[in-house]
C-alpha cells in the first residue's frame, strides 16, 4: 500500500505569528544576570521584566497596554540588596506578585491602582515601589490554593508559605540546588529537578517524596513542568553527550519515563517548557536560540507539530494564561520573548481558520480568579481543582462567568512512602469499584515478555477449548468492560451447591436472570420443586461451571486487549531505539 497516513490534529498548523517593532515593549534593561530562569512573567494585565539595575535588584512591571518604547526613566519595583532572579504573578489576582532575589529573600508586591509607566510628574519625581511583605527564597504560587506559596532558595531547600501569616508551613529537603518545581493542578503535589540529577515527586504537606528517580544524565540544567490535570509531567535536559532531551513520566510509576528520552538536538542553551492545558500541546522554548517548537500529546506520545523560527535570540520567554488570549484572532496562545536584553516580543500561535464565530473546540472552559480553598483549607489536606470560566463569555464581552464549581482533585494522589511493612494488594474488582475514572497506565509495571505472553494466552485458550464452544451463547453475552466477580461469592456458591448434590432436580431455566443472582445460595434448587420444562435444562452445577467458564473467558479477553496495548507499546520502543541507532550512526558518519 502506498502512500501516507497524516495524523488527524485541528492543531497541525498553528503558525506562531511576530509583532512588528513598534507594538513591542521596547528601551528595556533587561537583567543579565546568568541565572537560569525565565525573566520575564505575565498575566492578562501586566508583563514583569527582571531589570540591570544598580544599587540592589530591581524588576519592572508594564502594563500590556503601554507598547512601543518608554520612557528612559520608569516606575520600578525596587526593595531588594541584591539581583532580581525570579518573579510569579498570582494566579487570583493580578495585581499581586512575588520576587526572589539573589539576597535570598522573597518579596511580596502590589501594583498600584491605575499604574502606568508614563505617570504625568517630572522625572526626577518619579517614585519606585515597595513592597509589602518579606519572606525567602525563589517563588512559585500555588494554582488550586489562595496565598501558598513554594520557594526555592540556596540552603537546598523548598519552604511552603502561607502568605497571609507570613510564616513558612512546609519545608522540603532536596541536599542540592532546585533547578525548577512546577504544582499538580491540585496544589496537592510538586515536582522538583535539582542538581544532582534527581526527579522528586513531593506530597508537600507529608515534606517527604512519594518517588524519585533518576532524571536527565548530562551536567547542565533540567526543567519539569506538570501537565494540567494529567498525571504526567515533562520534563527538558540533557544527555551525558549533552544533547537537549525531551522525556514524559507517568507520576505512579517514575523510574523510567514513558517511551525513553526524545532527543532533540545538541544546541547548548536550557529548553524551557510551557504547558497549554486547554490545547494539551507543550511547546518547547531554547534560551539562546530564537525558535519556539511544540507539540501535541496524544496516546502517551510529544507529536510533533511545527516551529516558530526567529533569527532573534532570546533569554526570557513566558506564557499568557489562557483567559488572556485573543479568541476573535483564533489566538491559542501568546509568548513574550526578550529580543537583545532591550526589547520584548509578543508571539501569537494561531490556528489557521475562519473567526467569524466562537471556536467552542479549540476553546474549553479554563481557570479563572477563583481558588479553589483558601490556605487554611490546603494546610489541613483539601484537594480541589478552582472553577473554571467560560472562554465563550470572554469572547462576548460578558466577562468572567463560571461554568463549573470546584472539582474534587482530577490529578492522581500520592502518599509519601511511610517507613512501615509493604501493604497488603488490594483486590482489582475493589479498586475498580472505588475509582471508576481513573485509568490504568501500561508503564505502572514491566511488560511481560513475548514469550510469557504466549505462554499464558496458549494455557488459557487450550484450558477452555472445548467449553467455550458448547457454552458460546453466555459467553457473547459479556463485553471488554464486565467486572469479575469476587473469588469469595464464588466459593460460597460452590459450597452451598455441594452440600446439595444428592439433591439432582434440575433447576427451571432463567435465561433473563443475572449471573450473580444464578450463583447466589439464596436461588439454590433445594428451595423450590420446579417443574421439568421441555428441551434441554442444565443442573445447578452445571450452571456454576458456566458461570466460571463465562468470566474466565472474559479474563482471556481482556489479557488479549492488555497484551495489544503492550505489543503497541513495545513497537513503539523498538521505532524510538532504531531512530536513535540510525541517529548514532549519522553522528558516527
């Protein structure tokens, strides 16, 4: 057969669209300092710069109207005794941010009423701003809790505050230096890299791991960011060769990250990573370089969709939050890049249709203002995704308008691992019965081998042969999706039956009665004298033996069905193995 299949994406051809000079952010003194974080940081009011200031550290804050270039002297956010290294904007409130500083402290601001960086007084009178709180570290806020805070700061350490006590409530022990931390959508997890090349997975309010594992090999820098409500997370780095890699891990099960490290290239600069929750695509952004790649996670796999490609450098990249993009312009999302430590460029990422109405499927309802708990509620263990809007009533000009109340937490739970003896396994169907939404991971546990797989699906094909063929009408009545029955009811069953078997009247038929009322001791055929009916009548053991011959062939099939996602997954190792052979090969030449 020739030819190809094209994967089907409404995502395939977004395009990254620049912005011309003059709707720049231009005449910035961007911070050079060569701390690896982003610099820049936004929310649908304003955009934070790290700024080169002397006398101490400094960081400006725009307002996203004021394009074009400003003015040589401007309004600063001015406090700290040192360099500016990293700032966070509240995720409920916009007038709110966070600053941690190379002094080792975390400053907490708020923009002034009707800020503007053109303020109509001389120059010389312009005054910087204060700050309005002081903690440590580098910052982090929480997206499901109000006033929680995470920082990261030079004792190798992540402090967990409530802002509004102004007390620390949780500290986590890394022993090395924390490159990145990114929040499960819940705010009930973190995840950290650090130095020593581990990747931590934190049930923060237990400060204690629930996993680690080994992360990205090469010297250089890592990034993790959590992947909306999935339970996964990504991760950037780099191999021992120092080539950049891309790697998707599944929480429950992190020693290996799912289908390998990806590698991308073998630039140098850190690859910052940036999740769109709303589109489920990641896009990949390099310091140093100018182009931005993303791509699309479908089935446990990054596929790759296009990239934006700019001669112009950056240092700083950040990420609108989605209530702040242009619907009526098919706007998924919107990038802010610092071009030459002077100037920063929006980046629109578009995809490529008509706009004459609301695009209801490129546009699911997101996050709004609203947390979901408040910080007590968080430090006595609430897990809550906030409420979300409606992207249709932005797009009307109706403002805000939510379309959903709190959700209980979407992102699987995890307990840090106590020091006690293994617990006993819990019974499938009981699990089932308890998470119904939650589904199984096929990398939560090793594959079995091709010829364990084989062996196990010839001993129960050729265990049932001969039965399935004289019981097949029972057997088509079940599906993928039946529940077993507990092996305890079927044990009772046996018993009762067995204390019965001088009795050999044979039971009435009752072809629209469930299989566990059939099993049950109560409808056992010593508790009425039925009536022999014509045709053919099974005995109450035969019914039993059906009954098991019923569900051992619904175990067949389903082992089949795990077996196929299995086999599905193996090929898809064995196709990122040989690129990476063909990959070395070229590198070899």
């Amino acid at each position: 057969m020739s030819g190809r299949f094209v994967r089907s994406s409404k995502y395939r051809h977004v395009f990254g669209r620049s912005t011309r000079k003059d709707q720049c952010y231009d005449n910035l003194r961007v911070s050079r300092n060569a701390w690896d974080t982003n610099l820049v940081k936004v929310n649908p009011r304003y955009l934070s710069v790290n700024w080169e200031a002397g006398g101490g550290g400094a960081f400006a804050v725009i307002p996203l109207e004021e394009r074009g270039k400003l003015p040589e002297k401007i309004p600063l956010f001015r406090g700290h005794t040192a360099v500016v290294l990293d700032t966070d904007w509240n995720p409920f409130n916009d007038d709110l941010i966070a600053s941690g500083s190379d002094d080792g402290r975390v400053l907490l601001w708020r923009v002034p009423e009707n800020f503007t960086l053109r303020p109509d007084v001389d120059p010389d009178d312009i005054q910087d701003i204060a700050p309005v709180g002081k903690l440590s570290g580098h910052v982090l806020f929480n997206p499901a809790a109000e006033n929680i805070l995470a920082t990261a700061s030079g004792d190798f350490t992540v402090k967990v505050w409530d802002i509004e006590a102004g007390a620390p409530k949780f500290t986590l022990n890394l022993g090395d230096i924390v490159q990145s931390q990114s929040w499960s959508a819940n705010g009930s997890l973190l995840v950290t890299t650090s130095r020593d090349k581990k990747l931590r997975l934190w049930d923060v309010r237990q400060e204690r791991p629930a996993q680690e594992t080994q992360g990205h090999s090469g010297a250089k820098n890592s990034r993790s960011v959590w992947l909306g409500e999935r339970d996964r997370i990504a991760t950037t780095g780099f191999s021992k060769m120092s080539d950049r890699q891309l790697a998707l891990w599944d929480i429950r099960a992190p020693r290996e990250p799912i289908n390998g490290f990806k590698t991308l290239d073998s630039i140098s600069g850190v690859c910052m990573p940036f999740w769109d929750d709303g589109t489920q695509c990641l896009y990949l952004a390099g310091r140093g370089d100018g182009n931005i790649r993303y791509f699309e996670l479908e089935n446990d796999k990054f596929e790759y969709l296009a990239e934006y490609k700019s001669s112009d450098p950056q240092r700083g990249v950040a990420f609108m939050p989605k209530r702040g993009v242009n619907a009526h312009e098919n706007e998924v999302t919107r990038a802010f890049k610092t071009v030459n430590d002077s100037y920063i460029e929006p980046i629109s990422f578009i995809v490529p249709r008509r706009a004459e109405s609301f695009q209801d499927d490129i546009y699911p309802p997101t996050i709004g203002l609203t947390p979901a708990m408040g910080p007590a509620d968080w430090i006595a263990g609430k897990e809550a995704i906030p409420p979300k809007i409606s992207m249709a009533s932005l797009y009307e000009g109706e403002g805000l308008k939510e379309v959903t109340g709190v959700q209980d937490k979407p992102t699987a739970t995890m307990s840090a691992p106590e020091p006690s003896p293994a617990p006993k396994p819990v019974d499938s169907s009981v699990k089932k019965a308890s998470e119904p939404t939650r589904e199984p991971t096929p990398v939560a546990k090793p594959a079995p081998s091709m010829k364990e797989q084989g062996a196990s699906m010839a001993a129960m094909v050729s265990k049932f042969a001969d039965k399935e063929d004289e019981e097949s009408e029972p057997a088509e009545e079940s599906s993928f999706d039946e529940i077993p029955k507990p092996v305890e009811q079927l044990s009772r069953s046996t018993d009762s039956l067995s204390k019965e078997e001088p009795k050999t009247q044979p039971s009435p038929p009752k072809v629209a009665t469930p299989v566990a009322e059939r099993a049950s001791p109560a409808n056992t055929p010593a508790a009425t004298t039925p009536t022999v009916p014509a045709g053919p009548t099974l005995t109450s053991t035969a019914a039993v033996a059906a009954d098991a011959m019923q569900r051992e062939v619904s175990s067949i099939k389903e082992l089949i069905a795990e077996q196929t996602k299995t086999i599905a997954l193996q090929a898809e190792q064995m196709q990122t193995l040989t690129a990476e052979i063909e990959s070395l090969k070229a590198k070899l030449g």
